[in-house]
C-alpha cells in the first residue's frame, strides 16, 4: 500500500515508522526539511519538501496514486484542508487530526466525508476514552472492548501469591468448570510471549487476556488481585484530556482537578459544573499532599509534561492510591513508567496509530489496539465465507506461533475457544499477534 504523510511531527514520525515496518510505501511530507532528514536516517522512506495544502506540493509527492493520506500537521485547520485538497486530487483515502469534539460528532462526520475527508482521528478524546475505562476496571493495567464489551482485553500484573502463579495455562484451565478468560500473551521482562499450554505464569508476568464480562471477577481473583470502588479521583493536568474525563465522570464520581495555569482553571471551573477546580502546581509534592491526593481512589496525571505525569503518580502510588494513570507522550520513557508500577499508560501517537491501522489490511477488520506496554497489536477481525480459518478446528490449522485467537464472537454469543473450536463465516474473532504475524493471519481470514 502506497501511503503519503503531511506533517513529519511526533504523530506523523510514529505512523511512518509503523508503517514502515509493515512493509508500506510511506512518502513523508513537511516544510522542515531539517525533520525529513532525520525522518530519513532512520526508515526506509521518500521525503518530499512541501506543504498539505498546496496543490503543486502534494502532486509532486504523487498523492493521486496514494491509497491513504494522512494528514496530522499541528494545526488542525491544515489537516482538513490538506485532507479535503488531497481527496480531490485522486487520494483514494484520507485521514485528517482535529481537536474540536463538535467535529466528531455522527451527524458532522458526515459532513466531512462529503467534503473529502473519510476519517477524522482525535487522539485525545480517544486517549479520554481509554482512561475512563480503566478507571471502572479496577486491578488491571489496560482494558479494551470488543463488539460493544461482549469480550474485552484486559492487562494485569500477576501477584506474587496469586492462585496462578507457578501454573502453567493447562493448569489453569482446570482451576474452575467453566472458563470465561483466556491469555493470549505475557510480557516478561520486556519480552513479549504468545504462551502454549506448557508455559508457566511467573510473578510480575504482565498478562494480556481475553475475558467475557462475567469471568471478570474469577480472574482478578486467579491473578491475586482485590477489588475495590472508586468514589474519589483527582486529575492533575487540565488538558484536553483532562477536561474530557472529567466531563464525562463528574457526578458520578467526587471529581478534584488540578490545573497550573490560573486563566485555563477559570474556564474550567465555568465549564464544570461538578468539578472541583483548583489552580496550583502539580510538581509541587507538597502541594499535592495538603490537596489530598493520598485520600482519593484514582489519581490521573495528564499534564503536557511526561516527566511530571510519571514522578506525580509514583507520589500516588507511595501514597497508597490504588489506581493510576499517566499520559507519557515520550516513547522512550514507557518501559520506565511500566516498570515503577504506574496503572495505566496513555500515549496519544499509539492511539491514532491503532484507529488508522485497521485501514492498511486487506481482511475485514472491525477494530484494532496497538498496545502501550508491548509491540504487539490486537485485532478484531471477520471471517469470509471459504476463508481457510473456517476450514477446521483450530488445533488443526497451521496457525503462525506468533499469533493466538482469544475469543469469538457469533451471531452476539461469546465463545471462549480450544483446540476443537471451530471458526465459522461471518464470526468476529479477537486476535493478539506480534508484527510478525499480522499478514500471515491475515491472509487465514481472506
């Protein structure tokens, strides 16, 4: 797939990166030619000097044989324009990065597919998303949904006591009649495992499981975690972010938010009405001490700074906060941030990478998550009529070993699979794959 890039930012650098190692044709355009250089010094990729929204510039990167466009400039005016410009001169499809909410909106989205742009990406209201799942899923580092919460993806620490430990997954499916989860990966010291039935659950494993919302409680349970409720959260950071989540959890939640910059706290405190808005300086430890932070249920750090989200919830977490959630834009920093303990990492260039991903495959694929705390990405994909995944069960399929099938689910019923599981046409099935595996999994279900 041929795939043209307007703006060689952080969003920008991290699709061409992605895509580059999934063995596109990635073209990066911008007016830095500074940043192309260093673009190019590091992926196999062609740069192009120029700017989205002129029309000889664009031409000149080819657009009108590209198969998506993707426009992520810092400005989001830039970014439709460019998209809507990049439509017209033979894209075939595009992608532009906004921050306004009324933009994605079902009737407005509309709008903008007839102007030319066919998908609009908000990373923060996405990441906002992300963030208050894991605030109703206590115990757990990430959880995602799949067809509308009938299966989810769930992260979790494995305690050291915890009933699984020193099990191998075998074992494990003995451990109750009926089982309502499955592991489709750890993460062991770094080092991403698609585990069989021989391998063995470790302390401090990072487990990725498949879960039904039933079998919730039986897995926190084998994994040696205590659920609690959340009553209390403060929010450190008055970001996008920050006013989205606490938007949409105030009045259900004793919501405190944090906000550095006396003019923004202002309008916050007119735009919350359940929210209790104070300006002061979250690198302040002390600060945030007499501000009650060792009190609340939840502490969310979504400050611009990465360096401040992660010091201000190991504070949290030394503090006895249960759940913590930090924003680290920083790549480098999210092993770091993983292995003090922090609950759940946010990352707005993996965000969009994972809702502009799905679009590279040829299979029907109804959802994507690329993950924070490991290079693999889970899929959610549909099978064909006469697709070779159909055509037996699945322990008689030469499945790659970098792949596991989690759940299916068929006509609104959930299906947690074995050997003898049988994928029929038309059946939504959760898929965890490292890189290495995506196209040839792909090609099972085509």
């Amino acid at each position: 797939m041929k795939i043209l890039i307007s703006g060689a930012g952080e969003v920008g650098n991290f699709l061409a990166e992605m895509f580059c190692n999934n063995n596109h044709d990635v073209i990066l355009m911008d007016k830095d030619e500074a940043r192309l250089r260093k673009a190019a010094a590091h992926f196999d990729l062609l740069t192009v000097v120029g700017s989205g929204t002129s029309i000889a510039d664009l031409e000149n990167a080819h657009v009108k044989s590209c198969d998506l466009f993707i426009a992520v400039p810092p400005y989001e005016e830039e970014s439709i324009l460019s998209a809507i410009i990049a439509k017209k001169l033979g894209a075939k499809k595009t992608f532009g990065r906004i921050n306004n909410y009324e933009y994605i909106q079902p009737e407005n989205r509309e709008y903008f597919k007839q102007l030319g742009v066919d998908e609009i990406i908000y990373p923060e209201y996405l990441g906002a998303l992300e963030i208050i799942d894991s605030v109703k899923q206590i115990g757990t580092r990430q959880v995602f949904e799949f067809s509308d919460g009938k299966l989810l993806l769930i992260a979790l620490k494995i305690r050291e006591k915890a009933p699984l430990v020193n099990h191998t997954m075998m074992e494990v499916s003995k451990f109750h009649d009926k089982n309502e989860y499955f592991t489709v990966a750890i993460n062991r010291r770094g080092e991403t495992i698609i585990p069989r039935g021989n391998d063995m659950f470790l302390h401090n494993d990072l487990a990725y499981v498949i879960v039904t919302p039933q079998g919730i409680p039986q897995l926190l349970f084998d994994a040696g975690k205590v659920s609690y409720e959340v009553k209390t959260i403060m929010i450190l950071g008055g970001s996008r972010i920050g006013r989205i989540v606490a938007k949409n959890l105030e009045g259900k939640y004793k919501i405190k938010l944090i906000e550095i910059e006396r003019e923004k706290s202002t309008k916050l405190a007119d735009q919350l009405e359940h929210t209790l808005v104070i300006n002061g300086d979250g690198r302040n430890l002390a600060f945030l001490k007499d501000e009650g932070i060792a009190k609340v249920d939840a502490f969310i750090a979504v400050t611009n700074n990465s360096e401040v989200n992660i010091l201000a919830c190991q504070l949290a977490k030394k503090m006895g906060v249960k759940r913590s959630v930090a924003e680290v834009e920083n790549l480098d920093y999210l092993d770091l941030a993983d292995d003090v303990g922090i609950g759940t990492l946010i990352n707005k260039k993996i965000i969009a990478a994972s809702h502009i991903f799905r679009h590279t495959l040829k299979a029907n694929v109804s959802h994507v998550k690329c993950l924070t705390s490991t290079d693999a990405d889970v899929l959610e994909l549909v099978a064909y009529t006469g697709a070779k995944i159909t055509k037996a069960p699945l322990k008689k399929l030469d499945l790659p070993r970098d792949v596991n099938i989690g759940g299916i689910i068929r006509s609104g019923e959930v299906i947690i699979p074995n050997g003898e599981t049988r994928i029929e046409p038309n059946d939504h099935v959760i898929v965890f794959s490292l890189p290495s595996g995506i196209k040839k999994i792909e090609k099972m279900f085509l």
